[in-house]
C-alpha cells in the first residue's frame, strides 16, 4: 500500500498548447486540407549525438487562400529573428518553408479566416531531469488572442500593408487586450504569411550570417547529426 501512495497520479498528459479545442480544432485542419495549406505548428524535442545535447526543431510553414491561412513561424525569447537550419523549396505552395534547429524557441501561431485572427505564441524549453532520463518539452503560452480584427484585404488592394500591421484583440468585456510589444515585428510576419497567397519562402527566420556573406554556398553543417527522441 506503502509503494502505491508513492506512485504518481495516473491520467492523461496535457497536450501541447493549441490554438483552438480539439473539435474546432479539427474543423480547422479539415478546412485547411481541402484548400492545401500545410502548417506543422508542432515543436519536437531531438538530440545531437555529437554534441551530446537536445535541441529543439520547428518548420516554419503554412500560407493563404485569399479566405483563409495559417502561418507558423519561431524566434528567440526577445522576438528576434533566428537563423534557419536549412530552407526548403517545394514544387507545392503553402506548405514547408524552412527548418529551425534550437535550444529554446517561441512559435508563432496565426490562423486568419478572412478578417478575422487568431494568434498562439508559445515558448517552449527543454526541461531535463538530474536523474540521466529523456528530456522534455515545456510550453508556456505567452500570448492567446480569439477572433481579433483586422479591416483590411491583405490579400487583395491592401496586400502592401502585410507585414505593418496585427489584428486587435478585445476580452469578452470588449477591454483592448495589449500583445506583448517584444513580438510585434515577429507576429506581423506571421500575420503576413497567413495573407500570404501561394506562399514559397519563409517571413521571419532568416539565412546564417557566414552563409549570407558568401558569395558561393557555404555547408553550415557542423557535423551534428540530429536524430529523434
């Protein structure tokens, strides 16, 4: 009886940070489906064998119809710009823009439904345990913003105000809700991905700086071969 007091309590874990229930949730990604747009939002935990620590990896991603998008891009805890891993060209739209390898990450979440926005930023930190064990995700939600509004067509005659501008949030009491002012420039890169239609390059991660001053490629692999948990 003893053994058993001292068991932890049993029971489903909670899930990653979602931008919407698990129902709507569905409807979304259904939605999204039909009209190709690909966004993987989701953070997974990797380690480098070499250098014998766990990352952190995210897939910037995602675009528009002029209806709909969602767009899923990352940075550092200040909200600046980080260097990609790698990009990724594709023969489809709206889908897999580039790869981002880390020891600590904020995505950046946007699903827009015409004028209408919703915005998840998330940071996620690798939590391990003195005890030698697997390493785990910690997420916590930095910023949660429901049907915001935004009166213009990022799509069409007023596309040239993408990348200036994030929707207003309010609470159900109608009170502005105020977005953390570290992850405006980040967020209105998100906002102009989900505006973003056909989409074929990344908004926010940006080429490492040794690769941006090369005149020919550079390999930016240290030899550090990431392989799943």
């Amino acid at each position: 009886m003893g053994n058993l007091e001292q068991q932890e309590p049993r029971g489903p874990r909670p899930g990653p940070p979602s931008l919407a229930a698990r129902g709507e949730r569905r409807r979304i990604e259904r939605r999204l489906q039909e009209v190709g747009v690909l966004c993987q939002p989701e953070v997974s935990l990797q380690y480098q064998t070499l250098a014998k620590r766990s990352v952190l990896r995210g897939v910037e991603s995602g675009g528009a119809t002029k209806e709909i998008g969602r767009y899923v891009t990352f940075c550092d805890e200040r909200g600046e710009c980080i260097p990609w891993l790698q990009p990724i060209d594709s023969v489809a739209v709206n889908g897999r823009h580039a790869v981002v390898v880390a020891p600590a990450l904020v995505s950046v979440e946007v699903f827009r439904v015409r004028s209408t926005y919703d915005v998840l930023i998330v940071r996620h930190d690798i939590v391990q345990p003195a005890d030698g064990r697997h390493g785990r995700i910690e997420a916590k939600v930095l910023f949660r913003g429901r049907q915001g509004y935004l009166p213009l067509d990022l799509t069409g005659d007023e596309k040239n105000m993408a990348g200036q501008i994030v929707p207003e949030f309010f609470s159900k009491a109608g009170e502005h809700i105020d977005i953390p002012p570290e992850f405006g420039k980040v967020l209105k890169a998100a906002v102009r991905g989900a505006a973003c239609v056909n989409c074929t390059h990344q908004h926010y991660l940006t080429a490492p700086k040794l690769l941006k001053a090369a005149d020919g490629p550079i390999p930016i692999s240290t030899g550090e071969q990431a392989v799943a948990v």
